[in-house]
C-alpha cells in the first residue's frame, strides 16, 4: 500500500512560455520560483503554501496541452473579486462561477486551452 502525504507540484504543459508566463503571472497573479532553461523547454515554479504549481514548455508529441485533462484548482481569499478580476483582465471562462454547499468556484482556460479553476470554501 502507498502512503500519500501530500500534492508534491502539479505541472501543466504549455506551448509558449512566455504568453503563459504573461498569463499565470499577469492575470493570475502568481510569482515566479525555481526556473530553468534547458533544450527541451523552460520550466517555471510558482510556490502556493504547502505545493507548487510549475508550467512547462518541456512537452513533446506524447504530452500536449488540452482542455480535456487534468485541472488545477486555486483558492482565493475573495472570490467575487478574483472572478471580477479575470473579468478585467479578458479571461475565458469555461465554467462560469457557480455556489455549492461547500464552495464558490468557476473554472477559466489558459492560454493552451488548459483550465485552472477558481475556488473558494465557505467557512
């Protein structure tokens, strides 16, 4: 039996690095860690508490960006001004925000097409 102590990172691949960087940086808001440059592509790290979000241009046939794969999820402390920002700022959104029970959240595409979702649990 495996034990899991934690998410270690979730990476998601990119095709320019740059107008992602513009996106998880500029709209997002996130700063930037640990980056290399290496042949195969530019991996970045964005450092979220106890995890980390990287975006990866080191991607090949086999990986590729999609809008069908895996999502991330961040909270924010302000959810109605987070979902006003993207707003602002021309985001796409895939899921527009909804309410549950237990949470707020609303899911926008990156620049790949790939989807990052917002969210925030209600206390």
């Amino acid at each position: 039996m495996i034990h899991i102590k934690e998410v270690a990172y979730t990476v998601i691949p990119v095709c320019n690095i740059d107008v992602s960087r513009a996106f998880y940086e500029g709209v997002l808001g996130l700063k930037p860690g640990t980056t290399f440059t290496s042949k195969s592509g530019t991996w970045v790290e964005y450092d979220l508490g106890p995890t980390t979000l990287s975006i990866t241009s080191m991607i090949d046939e086999a990986w590729q960006p999609s809008p069908h794969g895996a999502a991330v999820a961040l909270e924010v402390s302000d959810f109605d001004a987070a979902v006003r920002w993207l707003r602002e700022k021309g985001a796409k959104f895939q899921t527009e925000p909804w309410e549950s029970p237990r949470c707020k959240m609303a899911t926008v595409f990156d620049p790949d097409g790939g989807c990052v979702a917002i969210h925030q649990l209600k206390s």
